[in-house]
C-alpha cells in the first residue's frame, strides 16, 4: 500500500503505508456538512495534514485542485 501525489508536481513522491505513518499527525474536531442536508458537529479526526504532505512536493502554479483517487 502507498500514497502517492503526483499531476501538477515537478516531481511525483510516493510514501509507503510505513512512511506516511512515520509523519507528522495531530488531531482534528470539525463539522462535517454533507450535500444531503445533514451535519454531523465535533467530529474528531487524526490524521496527516495536508499542508505537512505537500511540503515535499513543488507545485505548477497552473496547480489549482487537488484530487484523491483510492
């Protein structure tokens, strides 16, 4: 298993499943909204921000979305 962020990036990195858990991680409360008219408040989540992934990588500027594949 592996992450990967790859596109509008001068070079493509790829984290194994042992890497990316190496990396840094905090904990998140948020309100989630779906389109669907529901919300769920508080909602705790852990995890790897998205900021501390893309510090490995040199956007295009012509970069303008992002999106996850799995």
């Amino acid at each position: 298993m592996s992450f990967t962020l790859q596109g509008l990036v001068a070079e493509p990195v790829t984290w194994s499943w042992q890497e990316l858990k190496a990396l840094p991680s905090q904990d998140f409360v948020v309100d989630i909204s779906c389109v669907t008219k529901w919300t769920h408040l508080d909602m705790r989540w852990h995890g790897i921000p998205l900021d501390t992934l893309m510090e490995h990588v040199r956007l295009d500027p012509k970069a303008a979305y992002a999106i996850a594949y799995s």
